[in-house]
C-alpha cells in the first residue's frame, strides 16, 4: 500500500512519506498442536498478554491465512489501505529543525 501511494505522490510532484512499520504479535509454532504468540507493541517491545497451546495454534493459522482476504479485499475496495496500521507513536522518526 506504502509503494503504491508513494509512487502517485512521486507522479504527481510531491516527496512520498516516510514508509513506517508496526508490529502486533510474534508467533511461534512449537509444532503441528502447540504454539505460543507473545502480543508486542508496534516497535516490537512485548506487552504482558501471550498465548499458549491450542488457542495460539487457532490463532496463529487465523493470522497466516488472513492475507488472502485482505488482498481480495484490496482489489475490489483499494482505498480500504487507508486503514492500514503505520506503527504509531513508537515507530515515529524526529524530523531534525
């Protein structure tokens, strides 16, 4: 989505933003049955909830399936990108004065 505004900026005269990324989880498969997923800040650093076991195994097929949807979703509505997460406050660069 980032590449995609950037480039129509750049077509149209103007300087494309600065690309910034966000995290929400790291999941980890232990196996076909087991798993564990810690939930993360957008900068990466990990909050106290995690997952464990079975429902991580539910949730992390969930997750590695979704970006299916998502690109179908994308292709009949592109401007739904618009939401797409940035990172927020933690991942925000200072911009020297």
């Amino acid at each position: 989505m980032h590449a995609a505004l950037s480039i129509d900026r750049v077509l149209n005269g103007k300087q494309p933003k600065l690309f910034r990324f966000g995290y929400y989880h790291t999941p980890v498969s232990l196996g076909r049955n087991d798993a564990v997923v810690q939930f993360t800040r957008p900068d990466d650093s990990p909050r106290r909830i995690c997952l464990t076991g079975r429902m991580a195994v539910r949730y992390k097929e969930t997750v590695t399936a979704s970006p299916w949807p998502t690109y179908g979703r994308m292709k009949k509505m592109p401007v739904s990108g618009v939401f797409w997460p940035r990172g927020g406050r933690f991942t925000r660069v200072r911009e020297a004065r």
